[in-house]
C-alpha cells in the first residue's frame, strides 16, 4: 500500500528533490511546532538582527530589510493578540515564521533565509530564550534570598536543635540555620552568572556547519542581540549544547537545595518535630482524616526534584554519541530545557511564598526541644578544657557523665554541684551558666559559627551581598 500523500503546500518546506509529502504519522513524529513556539520571540528578533545585517552587507537592499523588519513585528504582535497559532503543517516555529512572512511581505519574505540555517538559527534562540530565563531565574532567587533574610532577622535568638546523622547535635540559633540556605542560594545565582558567560555567544552566521558564501558580518549580528563574542568554530557553533547542560547542571542543584529544604519543614511540621506550624494557604488536607494538615508544597518540590535531574541525565545521554555537526536528535534538548526552568521557577515561587507566609514556627516547642536532650554535652568536654583538662580526657569524661544520665533518668542540668564535683574536681557553679543553651549557641562565636554575634555580622553581610 502507498502510505504517501500527494504532494501539499507543507511539503514546500523541502527542496524539489523531494516528489511526495511525508506520511501524516512522520509528519506529526517530526514536528516540533508543539513545543518550539516557545521560542518565537527569540527567533523573531534573531531574525529581524540577521536582515538588518544582510542590508548592513549588501547582500539585501535596507528597502527589502525594513519590509522584512515590519512583517517580523507584525507577525509578533499577532502572537501576541492570538492571531498567529500555527499548526503541525508549519513543522517548526522557524518554518511558521518564515511562511507568514513571505504571506504579509510577498516575495521578499523569501530572502530572509540567506545565509543562514536552522541549525545556527535554532541555537541562537536557544540561546536569547535561556539568557533571558537566567535572569528571571536569578531575580527568584534573590526574592527568596530575601524572604530566608527577613526570617533570620526575626529570629537571631531564637534556638533550634542542629543534627547531625539525624540525631541531635548541639543547638543553633534559627537565623544561622536558615543562613545556610541563603548561602547556598547565592552559589546557585554566581553559578548562572558564570554559566550566562558561555550561553551569551552567537552562533548566528555558522550556516549548516561550514559557514556561508555570503559576505555576512557575524560581529555586527552579536552586537545587536547583546552578545559577548560569537563562535570561533561553524561546527561547533551548530552542535554545541554544552551550555544547556551547564544550566540543567546548575538548575538541578537549585532543585536538591530547594529539596534538603523542603525534607527539613516536612520533618519540622511533623507531630513528632512539631517545629513549625503549617498555615492555611499553603497546606491540604485528607480526603478522609480530617484531622490532617498535610505539606504539599515542600513535598511537591522534593518530588520534582528528580524530574529536574532527569532533564541533565538525559541531555548528557543524547549528546553523548553525536557526530559532528547537527543531528536531528538536537530537537530533543528542548522539551528538557524548557521543563526545567518551568519547574525550577514554579518550586522557587512556590517556596518563597511558603517561607513568607505559609508557615509559623513554634518558639515553645523550639526552646522546649534545646532544653530536653544532651546536646549541650560538647560544651561540658569544651569547659573541662579551659580549666585545663585536655580535651579527650574531658571528652572521654563526659561521655561516662551522659551514660551515668541516662541510666538514671536525668538531663546535665539536673546533676547537683556535688555530683558534678564528684565527676571531676574541676566543676564549679558556672557550668550551670556553660551549659544553658542560650549560652552554648552563643559561645559559638567564632567565624561563621552560629554565635549570636556573628549571625548578626553574617546578616549584615548577606543583606549587603543582595545588593551588589
């Protein structure tokens, strides 16, 4: 049976080498209008660049460029309105492009394709559209910075246990605590700062892969879409994606920072942590247990958290075995990246609202929680020490003073001075002072450390970086 169709106005796309249109189920497995229309602006202005360009060189007259400057806008403002939704016939967002305006400009429409293909095409808009997205990406990233300062502020002096392995570990104050992400954050904003260097350089004027007869002027093309330099290589300038994995790189370590945050408020809203209190707006409930209030936010993020990851994992694999220069399988980085920043900027919007306003911590339960365990116990080795005691003798003291606790049903706070002076003569009434938590967070004031004073220096600092 013939599975080809007569040939159709779409199969104009391709040369007359080609005498029959593709078969409707390839048509459709071929296209990437579906998901490339995302790329429309970005192609409209690499496109409007490249005419004024060839006017700049002579190639076209400045008559025939501002024709096809005019229908370019033209055609971005009927996107805009809804009025230009090409279908599956149209191929790509390139194909539907060029189309259009040869429809509003006639022939001249057809010279805008000189010296170019869709293979530096598509690469430059990739690159105009993750520029862009860097940025918004960054500005999200500072609203959170923002919100994650703002709550430390309000919270130097509040405690909160630290873990380590889970278990408790010694007591912080919340502020230094929610520092910590705030410092993670800043390296996810210096990494697209750093990853926007290799994104913003032109591939524009590479042609298929060895350039072009024409006498273009790549340089003045970079100048005017805002590029820091253009491609050195036609090859590599067409098949080059190692920017895309850069940013799907850093996209998913903003989503495994985002996630280690949100596993701790899932922990903390617990009734066994009870640490925060889940606000209406930004908890569900059970479709049957009417007493749940359950946290959807920071779970959905943990769990698109993979999905993330799995955009690197796969752009990794496909470029792993491409030839030089362009292969089809290229298309495929797309739907990747353009999930990826979907996701990334859906989780920061989403956690930024919930930190802002979206959960309430419980100061009783926090002080109730650093008063309750032996988390102190470091600062007991840490007093023996500075009574002169070497510190693994004092370790190794301390150690027998917490299993001598447990076995008798009693906190370090709850040893008399006589017992304490039974342990080792060098105890004295102010170790009640040494380990009451309010003092061990504060003690802890070396650099970086979670001491009052330097959560203060630290908020300063970060406020200032916010800034720049």
């Amino acid at each position: 049976m013939n599975t080809h169709l007569p040939k159709s106005p779409a199969s104009q796309t391709w040369s007359q080498r080609f005498e029959t249109a593709l078969h409707p189920a390839i048509a459709r497995f071929n296209a990437s209008i579906g998901f490339d229309i995302e790329l429309i602006e970005y192609d409209l202005t690499g496109s409007i660049a490249h005419a004024q360009m060839l006017a700049h060189t002579s190639i076209i007259t400045q008559e025939e460029a501002q024709q096809l400057v005019s229908g370019l806008e033209q055609i971005r403002q009927e996107y805009r309105n809804g009025q230009f939704t090409p279908g599956i016939e149209a191929e790509d967002v390139h194909f539907a492009v060029e189309r259009r305006l040869t429809e509003i400009v006639g022939d001249a429409g057809k010279k805008l394709h000189t010296a170019r293909s869709r293979n530096d095409q598509v690469g430059t808009d990739i690159r105009l559209y993750l520029r862009h997205q860097i940025q918004e990406i960054q500005a999200e990233i500072e609203q959170m910075q923002t919100v994650l300062l703002n709550l430390a502020e309000q919270n130097i002096e509040t405690l909160i246990p630290g873990y380590t392995h889970l278990q408790r570990a010694q007591p912080l104050s919340l502020a230094h605590h929610l520092l910590a992400y705030f410092e993670m954050l800043q390296r996810d904003k210096e990494r697209l700062k750093d990853i926007r260097k290799r994104v913003n350089i032109s591939p524009l004027g590479s042609g298929a892969l060895a350039g072009t007869t024409f006498p273009i002027d790549r340089h003045y093309t970079a100048k005017l879409l805002e590029f820091d330099g253009v491609y050195a290589n036609s090859l590599d300038g067409v098949s080059d994606r190692d920017f895309a994995i850069e940013f799907l790189a850093a996209a998913s370590i903003i989503m495994v920072h985002l996630s280690r945050l949100s596993e701790e408020v899932i922990l903390w809203a617990s009734e066994e942590f009870s640490f925060v209190k889940l606000k209406d707006s930004c908890a569900t409930g059970s479709s049957i247990m009417p007493q749940k209030k359950n946290p959807d936010v920071p779970e959905l993020v943990r769990g698109k958290t993979g999905r993330v990851c799995g955009h690197l994992q796969a752009l990794l694999v496909l470029m792993k075995g491409l030839p030089l220069a362009y292969n089809k399988d290229l298309q495929e980085d797309k739907e990747a990246l353009f999930d990826a920043i979907r996701t990334v900027r859906a989780c920061l919007e989403a956690m930024t609202i919930l930190f802002a306003e979206g959960l309430e911590f419980r100061t009783p339960r926090l002080a109730q929680a650093v008063a309750e365990d032996f988390s102190n116990a470091t600062d007991v080795a840490d007093y023996l020490a500075t009574k002169g005691v070497p510190f693994r003798e004092a370790y190794n003291l301390v150690g027998k003073v917490v299993k001598t606790c447990i076995a008798a049903g009693k906190l370090l706070k709850d040893l008399t001075l006589a017992e304490w002076q039974e342990l080792h003569p060098a105890f004295d009434t102010d170790i009640y002072q040494a380990i009451a938590p309010h003092q061990v967070v504060a003690a802890r004031n070396s650099y970086g450390g979670t001491g009052f004073e330097q959560v203060r220096k630290a908020l300063v600092v970060a406020r200032g970086r916010l800034r720049e």
